[in-house]
C-alpha cells in the first residue's frame, strides 16, 4: 500500500493556471500587433516626408538651372503651387509664371530663350510631378533681396495621416506637415 505525504508537490498545472497563461500570452500578442500597425503607419509618414524633400530639392535646383530669372534684382514676390481637389494651378506677383509656354523643340514658344519663359516652362514641369508625387499639396515660393543677394523660401505643406497610439489620440487623425527650404538661387 503506498501512502500520500501531504507535503509532497503535486504534479501537473491546473486548468486555471493555463487560462491565465494563455490570456497573459494573448495580451502580449495583442500589443505587439499594435506596435507593428503603429510601425507600418510611421514608415509611410516618414515616405511622405523624404518625398517632400526630394521635391523641394527638384525646385531649388530647377531655380538654380533658371537663375538669370530667380535671382534677377527683382524676384517675384510670392508663387502659390496649388493642388486643390483636381484643380492644378499656380498664382503668382508675375503673371509669366501662371502660363505655361510650350517650349519643346516644336512648340510656339520654342526656343525658351527669355528667362521668365524658361522659369514658368520649368516650373509647371515641376507642378505636374510634384502632384504625382504628394497629391493634395500646397508649395509656395517666397523670394526676397537681402543684402544684394536673392533668397527664397520653398514651403511644401501637405495632409498627413497619423496612427494613434491610444485611443485617447483618436484614430488616424490628419496633421498639417510643412517642409521648408532656403535657397540662394
């Protein structure tokens, strides 16, 4: 006859013990899926931003191309790249720059050889890839003297939308972004 020792460890886990293990392992699980959507939605945040970059580079080194117009002794004040819900366009303190010339080697203004001509050509050849690239953006080109010299300011605001973390944050809110560059064209 064997005999029970009531100090002896019973083997084996409890039914109760499993449940807990698995709602412990279910929440961990849980956490790390949130984590990598929060993740995935930062990379495409960050995608936006370098495109952002890339293009206000494109622009600074288009002005530089078409410097005889951007750092002529008087630069237009202001030029607006608008892309408002399918309406494309550019308002500008120089009316040259808000028509696009035809500057292909068969065009009518062909070939650009007035510096203005060349800017606005260059410019809405700018517009139409930067609405490819961030749809729904505004750029806008702030050029000024200072001491002698022309410098600009290219601003590229855009929507962005944001994962949140908690649910005191909401869910995928939009924030304004801007992406600013000076550029001594």
């Amino acid at each position: 006859m064997s005999r029970h020792h009531p100090t002896s460890p019973i083997l084996g886990f409890s039914l109760v013990e499993v449940m807990v293990a698995l709602i412990i392992i279910c929440v961990g699980l849980l956490g790390i899926a949130k984590l990598q959507a929060l993740m995935l939605s930062n990379t495409g945040a960050s995608r936006t931003r370098a495109l952002a970059a890339l293009e206000a580079s494109s622009i600074a080194a288009t002005m530089h191309a078409d410097r005889d117009y951007w750092a002529s002794t008087t630069p237009p004040a202001t030029t607006t790249v608008n892309d408002i819900v399918g309406h494309q366009g550019i308002t500008s303190t120089d009316p040259v720059l808000t028509t696009s010339p035809d500057c292909t080697v068969t065009g009518a203004d062909a070939p650009c050889t007035v510096p203005a001509k060349m800017a606005a050509y260059d410019l809405h050849t700018w517009m139409n890839d930067m609405f490819t690239t961030l749809p729904g953006s505004t750029t806008l080109i702030a050029c000024a003297p200072v001491l002698g010299a022309v410098n600009c300011t290219i601003s590229i605001s855009w929507q962005e939308k944001t994962g949140a973390v908690n649910s005191q944050e909401g869910v995928n809110t939009f924030q304004s972004q801007t992406y600013q560059l000076v550029v001594d064209p």
